[in-house]
C-alpha cells in the first residue's frame, strides 16, 4: 500500500487536482491520499490558509466575515466549476464555514485552529468528490473520532491510539481522501500541527497502515542540496537519510517539515519525494541508511530569527547543576532552545526569536543574575543558523576547517559553532545579513565540480 500526501500547490486549482486524479490512478497501490489546502495559483496569489486566518481575525475583531467568508467560498466555488462537478459542494463548504465561524470564541487559539482547519477538510471533501465523478472510487474520512491528539495547550502531537483507530484505512476498494493538518483530542476538541502539518499527518497515516511506501508530492523534482532560491542550480538528492533529512528540513529546507519524519522513522518506511507536475520523475529517497558517496556533505541549509543567550560566569565548569538551573529558567517561560554551545565559564543558548518577547528577555537575564550569579547575562538578536550536513562528514578529516575558511573569506563573523555528537551536522551562528553569501560560499567550497589534472 502507498500513501500519499500532496501539498498545497499540488491541489491549487482545478488543473492541478486533475494532475492528482492522474497521479493516484496510475497507481492501484496509491489507496490513502492526504490533501492540503489550496496554496498559491501564482506567484503573488494568497493561499486558502491565509484568507482563513484573516476571517477569522475579522470573526474575532468584528470585521467584515461575510465577505471574507465569502472569498473562501468563491476559491473553492471556482475550483468545482473547472472541475465541472456538482456545485452542491459549494453550498456544504459554505455552511460548514458559517457553522465555524459562530463557534466559541473564548479560546481565541483554538477558534483560529477550527477556521485553518477548514481549508483542508474541505478540500478533501471537494477532492473525493471529483474522484468519483470521474469514476475513482473515493471516500472522504475525517480525522474526528481517528486522528486522536494530546490536549491543548501543549504542543500537538498524535496519540498511540490514533494509529490504532487508522489501521485499517485503505483496506476497502475505495480511495481514502484525508484531510492534513489538524486532528481533534479524546473530548473533541480541533487542534492544527504547525504550519506545513500536512507532512506530518501523511506521515502518521503511512505508519498507521505500515505503508509500504509514503509518497510525498509537491512542486519541485527533488530536493536539493542547498536553496535554489539562492544558490544557482544546486545539485539533486537523489538519496538521502531520515537523519539527514531531519537535519536539513528543521534548518530551512522547506520541501518537507521537520517533524514528519518521525512516524514512518519509527517503522523504516521509505519516503520519496516527488513533484506533481512531474511524476515520472524520480525525485528524492528517504530512507534508513544509505551507502556513502565521495562527497561527504549532502546538503547546506539556513534559517533565520534567532537569537542568543550568553550567560558568563567565572569557574562556572565546577558548579554542579548550573546548565539544569539555566535550562529550567527557560523552560519556566515556556521557550524551548535549539542549541547550547559552552565553554569552561560560559554558555550559550540558542533560541528561536518568536518565542522571546521583552518581559520575558528582562525576567530571564534578571533571574540568572540574581539566582546563577553569574557574572554577564544578555541576548544577541538578528542570527541565522547556516548547518552542513552529510553522513559522510563523520570520517572526514578537515572539514570544519574547510567550512570556516570558506566562510572566513566572506569576511563574515561566526558567532557559534556547534556539532552534535553524531557528527551528522555542522552549525554555524551568523549574523543574518551575511546568511545568504555564506551559504553560497559554502555550497561552492563543498560542491563546486571537481577537476582532474
């Protein structure tokens, strides 16, 4: 069995859902297709998400929802009519919507995760209605009462019963049609993953089944070893380690979310990567392990909007407990970190900047000094994270030396260096501004073509 998920530019408009009704009939085995909401039909064009966010901004401002309501209505409208199907979908989108948007407001997060959610399952709807018109026998199924979900407010992740109440999906002789991103918990309640949690959704149902195969469809043929965006023509994976995935996606790759891995992880699925408008192509291998190559990275990837705690304290290497006691202040503020570099008398931690605001900033620095003692507390703002990754960096003598120098002709600062003890990645603090051209230099000390002679 196979499942496959495809993503928001993959069922934009109606040209594209046909590419989709293609795609899952050429193959018997494809029996469980995850859906996004519609994304972008061009460049400047706003997703179906986006314009959900903003009526219920309007729901809850007391703005215009009628007729944001009914730009929504209008998207998906359009959509059925290209599609040439019943326009009585329409009519269930808009009332589903208008039920939405009278729900309790009191939990202003949990109204906004309802009317996202929206987006998705109504496409699904719309999706295996246009399967069956065609004569691709499909059902919809909606999360409620399957994809079971941990309560609010901690971070949403799917429970072990959801994959027992999943397992049988796909068993039938009908197309599953599922909607991504969003799950509800044991009382009923909506929850949405992050941004982009239709991966993880297309994930959770390929471990639920033990899917032979979990395809993931989306705009480009594969994924490459550094942004095209700003490296010129970066070369394809065409292999790649769930490890070294995870790496990459959490740093900025954006082909496939960081979290997503994980459920078919767990089971050795293999996961393959490929573009909707190109299925014969054979896009990117994710799998368990891989034979290593000559080349010991695999890939270069950056993310912006960081920022840096710098705590300095004199012989604080033999005061038992300080790194826990920093952590724990942390933690008491409800951030988490993403590094914590240290020498002999100081740290750094490194943390995503959204989750730092200015009461926080002073409680924080305020509470190391008093309660840590120590002797220099203060965050650095307006940092990326540029991380080299590959497999093969492991036995590979120089590289860090490559890579700084590579940077140091940049005349960019590094700000933190950082290597996990898996020797898997490479991480490098810069200031953001330099982002960019560090990454390029990078891409070319580690992938410029070799010469012979």
């Amino acid at each position: 069995m196979i499942v496959c998920k495809f993503g928001g530019t993959s069922v934009a408009n109606a040209e594209q859902i046909k590419k989709v009704a293609n795609i899952v009939r050429a193959n018997p085995e494809r029996k469980i297709v995850a859906v996004s909401a519609p994304g972008k039909r061009f460049g400047d064009d706003i997703k179906v998400t986006d314009l959900l966010i903003e009526l219920a901004d309007a729901a809850l401002n007391n703005g215009d929802v009628s007729g944001k309501l009914q730009i929504v209505v209008d998207r998906f409208k359009e959509i059925t009519e290209e599609l040439g199907i019943d326009d009585s979908i329409c009519d269930v989108i808009a009332k589903d919507l208008q039920e939405r948007v009278a729900l309790d407001k009191t939990n202003e997060f949990l109204f906004i995760d309802n009317i996202k959610a929206s987006g998705e399952d109504n496409n699904a709807k719309l999706i295996a209605e246009y399967f069956n018109a065609i004569g691709l026998r499909a059902k919809y199924v909606s999360p409620k009462n399957k994809l079971i979900l941990n309560d609010y407010p901690e971070r949403t992740i799917a429970l072990p019963e959801a994959y027992e109440n999943l397992k049988d999906l796909g068993k039938g002789d009908e197309v599953i049609v599922f909607p991504g991103f969003f799950g509800y918990t044991r009382e009923g309640i909506l929850r949405t993953f992050d941004r982009g949690g239709s991966d993880i959704t297309g994930s959770i149902l390929a471990a639920a089944v033990k899917a032979d195969l979990y395809e993931n469809f989306t705009d480009v043929d594969c994924v490459f070893s550094a942004n095209p965006k700003v490296v010129n023509n970066p070369v394809g994976i065409s292999e790649i380690t769930y490890r070294e995935m995870r790496e990459l996606s959490y740093s900025g790759f954006t082909v496939f979310h960081d979290e997503a891995l994980m459920p078919v992880y767990k089971l050795g699925i293999p996961v393959t990567v490929k573009n909707t408008n190109n299925p014969s192509a054979p896009g990117t291998k994710i799998v368990p392990t891989r034979a290593l190559t000559g080349r010991p990275v695999t890939g270069i990837s950056a993310d912006s909007g960081f920022s840096i705690l710098y705590v300095s304290k004199y012989l604080m290497n033999r005061e038992i407990g300080f790194g826990r006691k920093l952590l724990q202040i942390i933690e008491e503020e409800n951030i988490s970190y993403e590094h914590t570099p240290s020498g002999l008398d100081d740290i750094s931690v490194v943390i995503r900047s959204k989750q730092l605001t200015d009461e926080a900033e002073e409680r924080i620095v305020k509470r190391v000094k008093e309660e840590l003692h120590a002797d220099d507390v203060y965050f650095r703002h307006g940092l990326s994270l540029i991380v080299i990754v590959g497999e093969g960096m492991r036995n590979n003598t120089g590289l860090a030396a490559r890579a700084t120098s590579a940077i140091s002709r940049t005349g960019a600062n590094i700000e933190m260096i950082n290597q996990g003890s898996s020797e898997v990645s490479l991480v490098f603090g810069v200031l953001q501004q330099t982002e960019n051209q560090i990454l390029r230099a990078l891409y070319d000390e580690f992938f410029a073509p070799i010469t012979v002679g």
